[in-house]
C-alpha cells in the first residue's frame, strides 16, 4: 500500500474516529517530529 493510499485511508478514519482517538494521532505525530524535520502549514501551526 502506497503513501497516498494510506492517507486516504486515514483521513476517512480520522473524519469518523472518536476525540480520544484523534488525540491518539496527534500524540503519535508529535512524539514522532522534531523541529528541523518538518515545514508546517499556517493552518497547522495555528493547533
């Protein structure tokens, strides 16, 4: 399964997963990155 399909995939789950779920996710991404990693969005550096 290819990138593109796994990000479909989860924005399907994510739009129908539950808040304790979706803080899951988040804690997983921000465990995962580091600071020099990433480039953020406007829209995601607001959260």
């Amino acid at each position: 399964m290819g990138g593109a399909q796994i990000r479909e995939l989860l924005h399907e789950y994510i739009n129908k997963a539950d808040d304790r779920f979706i803080n899951l996710m988040y804690a997983m991404v921000q465990a995962d990155m580091k600071e020099d990693d990433y480039e953020l969005s406007a829209i995601h550096k607001k959260y």
